[in-house]
C-alpha cells in the first residue's frame, strides 16, 4: 500500500471536520465543525471522515488520531442529521440503493466505522459531550481508546424511533463489552451516563469537565506517538479485530507476527532500548512491513458496484 | 409465522405458571407457581414454559414478557426437581432418548432456554428469590434484562453435582459477561451474591427487597411497551445474537435491516414523532415485516424424530 | 488416554520450578524457580512447564493445579528472558525455525498457553508479585482461576518493544474480558493495578500482601479438590473453551454431554450425597470418561514436523 506524501490538512477544503497536526506531526486532531447542526451525522460529514482517515492511514508521519468536538457546541454528536419533509429514513438511502433495490443499501454509519476500524494508526474517541446514535456508534465504538466527559448523556435510540442498531454497532458492541450490557443498551433505547455499570469497560478513563477530555487525550497521544512502533500497533490491532477461531491456529498466526515484527528495525530497537535504558526511538513505518505482515484475512467488499469510495 | 387470536391465557389451564396480562394486555406476567417443591424444574413445567413462550411471541397484543415468582416463595428456582428413587439424573431422561440411544437425549434447560431466546419480544426475569442451577441458566441467561433482589443466593452447582453447565449456559454465559467470569462461576459451583464482581454486567438493576423486584420489572416494562417498536426489538435482538462472522458482512446485514424497518410504518413514525416532539404510537406487528426482515439465519433442527415441541 | 502411575515429581530433576504434592495428592503447586533471574521465560523453562502440566493432566490423584513465585523473588515473572548479545528477539527463535523459515517459528510462550489450557483438572495461577510480559499472558490468561497481590504491577509492554502480542494472548484476552479492555491494555503497553476496571473480570481474588495469595490459592484448591467431579471439571471447560457456534448445536453438545456425565458414577453419586445431605464422595477418573465424552473438536497441530513436544 503506498504512502501519502506530506499532506497540508488544512487546505484540502475539508468543510465539515476541521483536521491539523500537532506534536511533531505525529498526531493527528479531527475536530467535528457542525456545532450549529448540533453535529449531527451529515452524507459529506460521513464522506470527509472517510476520506481523512484513509488519508491519516497511509500517512507515514501520523501516529495516533484523535477525533472530537468543539466543547463548547451543544453535543458531541446528536446522530443523525434529522431526516428532511416527510422523506422519513429514506432521505438517508443513496440514490445508488434506489436504484438498485434494498441490497444496494449501505448504512452511511456503517461506512464510517469500518474506515476507522480499517485504520492501523492509534485512534481515540474524545466525548467531550453528549452522544446518541451514531454519536456513539460510528463515533466511538471502532476507536482503540474512548475518553468521556463525565456528564454525557449516551443512548442507543434506535428501537425507540422504529429502527434498529447501524453503524456496525450490532457487531462492535457485543465484542467490546458483552451481549448482556449490549442488549441492555441497544433494547431500552435509554439514556445512560458513563458511570453506568453496563458501560465500565467501555472508557479508558472519564473526565469532571467537558474542557479536560481533549487534554487528558493528547496527553495518551503524545506518549503512544513517542513510544509505540507503527507496524506493531497495526498487528495488534489486526491480531484483535481479525483473529483466528481457534487457538492454536492464533498461536501460529501469533508467531508468525512476532517473527515478521522481531526480525525488523522496530523489533531490534524495541530490545536495544530496553537493555540500554533508555527511551526507544521507533522508524519503522507501515510500508515497510515484510511479508510475513500482510493482511491474513479477506474482507468482503461493501463497495456499491459503481462506488467512488 | 402466523399470529395467534386473543387468547385468554387464565382459561388455558395452565399449573405450574401463572399466565396474565397487563398494561393494556401488552405485557404478560408469568408466575412460577410451584412455591411448595421450591419452585424447581419440572418436565410438565418445561412443557408450560416452551408453550407460553411460543403463544405469546405470536401474540400481536403483547410486547414485554416479564417471568417471575411468588416473593415469598423459598426460592426464585432452586434448578431441577431432586431425581425420584434410585434413578439419579436419568430420571431426567426423555422416553424418547431411551429409545433413540445417547444422541437423542434433550436436556429440558436448553429446551426452555431455546425457546425463550427464540421469542421476538422484550423479556424480562424478575428474580426475587434465590436462584440455582436451571433457575440461573435457563431461567436468567436467555432473558433481555435480568433484575434481582440484592439477598438472592446464586450458584451454578454443577460440578459439585457430577456434571456439567446445561440450559445452554456455556453458550450464554461466555457471551453475556466473558469467558473469565464464566469460568471462575462454573467451575467454583459455589454460591454468589449479585453484587460480586464476575456478575456485574449481567443485572440490570439490583433490590434491597424482594418485593421489589416485580414492580420495577413493571416499571421498565410499561416503558418499552409504549415507546418501542415490536419489528424493530425483533430485529435487534436478532442482529445480536444471530450476527454475522466479519463487521463487513454484519455491516450489509445492518444495511438490510434498516432499509427493512425504516420504509415500514414505525420507521416513519419513529422520525414523525421525533420531530414533532411527541410520544409514538408505533403499530407494526411482526407479522408485518417486509421481506427484507425474514430471518437470515438457519436454525438446526433440536426436535427428536418424533417430538410434540 | 493412558494416566501416568504414581510419580514422585519431587525426584523428575525440574531445574527452574518446584513440585510438591499436597492435600493427600490431590494438589499439585508448581513454583518458578528462577528468582535470581526475575523469574523470567527460559526455554529451559518452557520444556519444564509443558512437561509437568502433561503429566498432571493424566495423574489421576491430582484434581488442582496452583502455579506460583516465591513471594520474596523481585516479581512473579518479569516476561521473556532478554535476549543475550546482539541478537535481538531471534535470540528466541528455535532452530527448527531458523531452517524451516518463518513459518516455523512457534512462539514459546504460546506453546506454554496451549500446554496449560488443555490440561483438564482446574488450574490456579497464585499471582504474588509483578507480571510482565509472558507473566501476565502464558503465566495468567490460560488459567481457570488467577488470585493477585494488590500491589502487584501488571503490563502487556509489547507494542513499547516494537512486537505484537503473544502467548496467545490476542485470542484469549479478548474472550477473557472483551475487546474494549483489551485493546486498551494491549495498545497502550502501560502499567497497570489489579484493581484498574479494564481487569476487573480479570481476577478472582485480590490480596493486600505478596504472603496471603498462595493461602488462598490453597484455601480454594482444598474446597475444590474435595467438592468437585474429575470428568464434569474436564467437560465443563471444553464446552466454554471448545464451544459450537450456535446455540442449537451447543445445546446438542450440553444433552450429550449430560448424558454421559449424569450415566457414570460421580454423576450418580452428587444425586445421592445431595438427597442424603452429605459431602460427596466423587471417584471418577477422565480415563474413565464414557464415549460421549471423547473429543469433540479437532486440534490443528501446532508442532514442527521433527519436534520433541
């Protein structure tokens, strides 16, 4: 997969996110830029974070991304953008679908998530507000690491507006914490507050004031960035979200990784710096894995058959 | 699936539950009614249980099922009726698996946990006593909501016993609260308060009395009635625990489904109502789903040869 | 499977751990022996812990395994040994390995994993001290159950040495205490207390000295090497570790498996001791095990084509 050269975020036009790089260029901050809209969920909200996070990806310089919201607007993200006159749901459908018929349908939340699943970099949710919906389905659930104000109101909605959970929700969540906590959330529909015992794995670590979540997140970034080697966060992430179904075929796929990432710069400097005490210095970037470090998995391809995704 | 007419469900002659109707007969009240054998499993208890389940899914009227017991009963359940004379646990056995040989065998737990976790409304256990062996597995695990009085005594004894989890709780376990948990409460067998730590995300709410429990039950189960869709709980609870292997193909099905519910009437009241800051007024039944709602799954086939179920 | 007669382990020449026999022989606790060394992964080490556990597995005395430390070593177990001179990780490729090519490689840690999780009496992993590494992964993950000192520091420091995840660790974490928590532990390689709430399923117990974890340990295994059934131990954790995938063909597997447990003696006799309330007697081995209780998963064969283990 080829790398991005140095890209200017800032003027690619990107109206709807606002994108800039912080500490060295190694991070990456996205700031949702719809607080009028109570940033709601829009189709060229969905097709910029597509765009960026494919972008962040191939970027060899970005280590760790972090998504939020101006805390000042009136919600991290409220969902979805309310749908216009009397088109229901429906003014949610790609003309594509309509064309094609229900099987051409593609849940924009859902397209979403797997952008940010598929991303190999760090990432991290910043809920420095209230989330529902795809507030907090696309945007927090594939994410490494969820930060939260401690007064956000959270729902799954879903069943309580005749429709059911979207943004690969119904996949994430139940891996992520459960199907007991799972149902709870997605089947009351209800209002939840981060401290609720169904969400307890779900934040790394939640905040008194709506001001102290971005913080508290560049403070986690800046140590991954200077400390974690790229190829090895992108094989973890892999080894969790693509495993194998067994065990001993995990182990051989494991040693397989290891010796992929062991015998590469990274490996070497990760034991070196250890043995030396002193701080590692990671260069390996993405591209450079070797061959034993390519996907393992298929992915079935969600792309409508004339896409421009 | 066709539905069922009105039924009356006190002149069915139902013995061992109690079967009644509430909240404008959309929500049904089951009672455990063998208070004096300590509310234990029965084989004509599991055919009531297996009956009741499979009426009331059909049943248009009715959209929360809450399963409870006496409050001053000895015992929530206390897991299966001690074996009769010398027969040990293959008292248990069905005459039909005399017949057929090893393979025939139906442990009667997973026969009541099968058709519990098949039913397409909101179920709710109301456990105000002490619960023990089948009075955990089958009669908590396949439930969408687990509420309980904090003093109830909870064991999955059956190592102790000579044999091993059954009501399908080594499926249902490790998915609701994870394999640690599970392991820790199957293979002690000992007995556990609701507050200890390995079953913190199975309850949904926890009661100082016992008398406490029914009414909350209640409680939550007017609230989903009036403002849940019957199709879309259906699809959820299925898009849970009928889901598919990879996020890319849950994200098709997701797609699916809400182009499913949301072209259908309590879609678009769902957004209608929202809108104009109402209470909805969702009237879909199942039976009125549109073919992108039909189960996308395929079942195997539990029956014997032979059976009545 | 053939049981191994009455072994003296304390005569076997293990050089890196103790075993004792305790309980009437029915407790086996295996110590590291390497505290000069931190306590680190050798492949000596490797050799003897597969070892032992195979044998334990078939001695039919022993019904509880407890692994722990000397509580005064500078931790329980520091992770891998460094690799010596300048070779980097490959220190810790084995020389099958380094002919066959990558594919080769079986990761040590992982051969530790798998050796512990498919020994079928209960294990106890008696955590006092700090774990890293391959502490907290082949030394903790497999186990049934894991006891902790309070203090103790924990750490999955991978992605911080330029490496993935490994000792299976990457399939049994996220089936232990879900994705959420793991990825969090796994991504930011950071330090973490027992008590932090990503582990919090994690543990059975939590000791406030290094002293009080075995005795614990100890106090558990006596409860369970008295109270407890060989064969439905053995049954129970292969249903939850080598389930089915749905709950139709699990439910198939509990019936047979019931019906092979509650068929043979301990089956019948925690029916009686339960009627006659008295403490059970169980005396079945897992060679005695019934035909219904053979196997029912396949194992991919993770060995080198030339290789001892």
């Amino acid at each position: 997969m080829s790398t991005t050269p140095n890209l200017d975020y800032g003027s690619m036009g990107f109206k709807e996110i606002i994108v800039k790089l912080d500490g060295d260029n190694t991070i990456a901050i996205i700031t949702l830029n719809r607080a009028n809209e109570r940033n709601t969920f829009s189709p060229l909200l969905v097709e910029e974070i597509v765009e960026v996070f494919g972008l962040l990806d191939r970027d060899d310089r970005v280590r760790v991304i972090i998504f939020t919201a101006d805390p000042s607007a009136p919600a991290f993200c409220s969902g979805a953008m309310l749908p216009q006159g009397d088109l229901g749901w429906s003014s949610l459908y790609q003309s594509e679908a309509e064309r094609e018929g229900p099987q051409a349908h593609r849940d924009l939340g859902g397209v979403v998530t797997i952008a940010i699943l598929r991303c190999r970099k760090i990432t991290i949710s910043a809920v420095n507000g209230h989330a529902v919906g795809a507030g907090i389905t696309a945007l927090q659930l594939p994410f490494d690491f969820r930060l939260i104000w401690e007064g956000a109101k959270l729902a799954f909605p879903f069943v309580r507006r005749g429709i059911a959970p979207e943004a690969c929700s119904s996949y994430l969540l139940p891996k992520l914490i459960g199907n007991s906590a799972s149902l709870g959330l997605f089947l009351s529909g209800d209002t939840y507050s981060p401290r609720h015992h169904f969400l307890q794995p779900l934040y790394y670590s939640i905040h008194p004031n709506r001001s102290n979540v971005l913080p508290a997140a560049l403070q986690l970034a800046y140590d991954l960035a200077e400390n974690t080697s790229q190829p090895a966060i992108a094989m973890t992430k892999a080894l969790v979200w693509r495993g194998k179904d067994t065990i001993e075929e995990q182990h051989l796929l494991e040693s397989l990784v290891f010796r992929g990432l062991s015998g590469a710069g990274d490996g070497n400097e990760g034991v070196r710096a250890f043995k030396e005490r002193r701080k590692v210095g990671f260069e390996d970037k993405l591209g450079d894995m070797k061959g034993e470090l390519r996907p393992w998995w298929t992915e079935v391809d969600i792309r409508h058959r004339k896409a421009k995704l």
